[in-house]
C-alpha cells in the first residue's frame, strides 16, 4: 500500500440553478489533502465508520472487509446469494444510528435464486465484537427490480434524521418502472429500519415511495442542519443530475413515454418537463456530457473554511470529485473541481463523511482499488 499526502488547488467553477457542464472563471484556490488508506479492494461500493476507528466496506463482487491501519481484512458473511453481474452486486451499505449498541447494519444486494437474478433488496446484518463476521439478521425489504445484466441496480441507503431509511433505487432499464409508483424501482425510498414498512406520514399512503421518476439514483445526502435531502443522479450520455428531493415529487423521467414507446427511449430529456409540466427541476445538471456521479455526502467542520456546507459527489466515468457550494436555500451557487483527484485514482464510487469530518472516496477500477481521505490541509 502506498500512503502519502498530495496537495491539489481547487478550480473554481461557475454554477446556477439549472446550470449545465461548469465552465471555469477565476476563483480562489483551495488546497486539500489527499491520502491512501489501503489498496487491494475490489469496486468499493459503500463505506460505514466503526466505533473502534476501523472502515467497513461492501465490494460489488460480494465481499465485506474491514479496514484498520491499512490493513484489509475479510468479515465472514452469508453472501452466496449476491448476484455480481454488471452493476450489481454487494452495493450500499448504512450503520444503524444505535450501532453502538446493537452492531446493526444494512446492506442493498441483488439477490439470486440458483444462479438466477430475482431482486434488489435491503439486508439486515449484526456486526461481530471483534469485526471478524457479520450474522445475516433477515430481509428488511425485497421487490426492487433487477436487470438480468445488472444494469442501473441503484442502490444507495442513507439515514435521516428522523431515523427513518432512505434509500436511492435504479429503474433496471425498465421502461415504465420509474414512473410506476406501484413499484420501487427508479425512486427515493423511505422506509422504517425496524419493520421495512412505510411511515405513516409518507406521501403516498402505505407505500415507501417517497419519490418517483427517477433514472438511476446512485448518492443520498442529507444537508446537515436542514433536512434537506440531495440526490446525485445518472442520465443516459447526457444531463447527469443534481436533484433535492421533495415528497411525493415526479422527477421526470419517462422511457416509455407514457406507454408509447415499446422499448427503453434513452433520447428523452432526464426531467421531461413538455410530458410533466410539474415535474421537479434539477439544481444542477452535466449538460451535453456524462460524468457517471456516484456517493455524495455533505463536508461538515470549521477545518474546511469556505468549503463547509458543500456537498461532496464524486465520479466514475469524469473520474473526478466536484463540490457544490449551496446558498441557504439549497440552490446551487458554485461548483468546484479539486484537481487532484481529476483521473489520478481512475473512477470513484463511494463519497462518505468520517466522525473525523474527513472524506472517505473509494475507487472503482476493478483492482487494487483505493480507499482514500481527503482533508482540508
């Protein structure tokens, strides 16, 4: 493993609303740090802070290790059933608020039944003492659509702060599942982590639907202080998107065009607003490009000066890390782009804030994949 810290000069980039690929104009340089933590992963899909200072982590192939020290090491799981094909697999990963006391966490899995893909569903699992092996608890929700060749599985779980489990789902390139609210595919998720069951105060009665018409939702954030929940979004090979939820919104995206179209039209706009005249806009979108953004988190502490607040979402095709600076109402007002990590590390996957107020990025190349941190220097 290679470990050392590498200063990079933020670029300053122009942003607005609805704002499409950022164009750089002069700004004020930031320097960050970089460092790798441990090599060796394979596609690091998600990442949980333990108690005792050690990172979990689920790899898509379905694995689950532990990281300590630099040192990698295997949890034992029940995990035969994973079905690693394409994006699916050991996907998202979220620590129960009380992990303290119960060692719970989550996982988002495609399931397969004889070698045979059946679902994304929601895993509920207890951590050993000693970090070594993790008992496999139950289903804590199954039925999110899987495609046969893994594509747009989702699936990203974040707690609110109300205790209640979000979870970002993919539309499995299935036509008319995002705007199907019968079904869970292509949504925002909200969910109980004791029962799996939809809040009653949900917008739609007995359903954990908490948003719809979505392409293929790969990061969750909540906005610290706010409730404010942001959504990063892949588009087809253009307009990936900045979204912030709002309950019981339609976000747009319709491949089917209404039931017209009898395979899966990727030429319709991501926020179809001539079909959904009331569809929620993006705050931010690529624009004629894709970057294939992926985790985002929300960088948090006074050591990051005029990038506290910002929300943090990194890249797999762009292989890159861009910061969204917000105004107070949630709109974004700046976009910056740390050079560092500009197609150094290849395409990164996960983006969590550690209890140290760092970043967390792994890398998802397919081998000796990275665990890194950032920090403000």
């Amino acid at each position: 493993m290679r470990t050392g810290a590498v200063l990079l000069t933020a670029i300053l980039l122009a942003g607005c609303d609805t704002a499409s690929e950022p164009s750089p104009v002069p700004g004020t340089d930031s320097a960050l740090r970089v460092t790798e933590l441990a090599g060796g992963l394979e596609h690091g899909w998600d990442i949980g802070f333990l108690p005792s200072g050690a990172q979990l982590i689920t790899e898509r192939p379905g694995k689950l290790v532990t990281v300590t020290d630099g040192q990698v090491r295997p949890v034992r799981a029940e995990l035969g059933d994973v079905y690693a094909v394409g994006e699916g697999g050991l996907l998202g990963l979220a620590l129960d608020p009380g992990f303290g006391r119960n060692r719970t966490f989550y996982t988002c899995q495609a399931h397969a039944e004889g070698g045979s893909p059946v679902d994304v569903r929601l895993v509920r699992w207890r951590l050993s003492p000693d970090e070594r092996s993790a008992q496999r608890l139950g289903d804590l929700l199954t039925g999110l659509p899987l495609n046969p060749g893994g594509r747009h599985s989702g699936c990203r779980p974040t707690f609110a702060p109300d205790g209640m489990l979000l979870v970002g789902t993919g539309d499995a390139a299935r036509a008319d599942a995002a705007q199907d609210r019968r079904g869970l595919g292509g949504k925002v998720l909200r969910i109980d982590p004791r029962t799996g069951k939809a809040p009653a105060d949900n917008p739609f009665p007995g359903s954990p639907v908490l948003s719809y018409g979505h392409r293929n939702v790969q990061g969750v954030a909540v906005r610290p202080g706010t409730g404010q929940v942001y959504l990063a979004e892949h588009g087809p090979s253009f307009d990936d998107e900045i979204n912030r939820n709002v309950p019981g919104g339609n976000f747009g995206w319709d491949p089917a065009k209404d039931g017209t179209e009898g395979g899966y039209d990727e030429s319709v706009p991501m926020t179809d607003t001539a079909r959904f005249p009331d569809a929620v806009r993006p705050l931010w979108t690529s624009g004629r490009i894709t970057e294939a953004i992926s985790g985002a988190t929300f960088l948090s502490g006074p050591s990051w000066g005029e990038l506290n607040g910002a929300l943090a979402v990194v890249a797999l095709k762009g292989q890159k890390l861009l910061l969204y600076q917000l105004s107070g109402e949630g709109a974004v007002v700046r976009v910056r782009l740390p050079g560092v990590l500009n197609e150094s590390y290849g395409r990164l996957r996960a983006a969590r804030t550690g209890p140290d107020g760092a970043l967390y990025v792994t890398t998802s190349n397919g081998a000796d994949d990275k665990l890194l941190r950032l920090s403000p220097v």
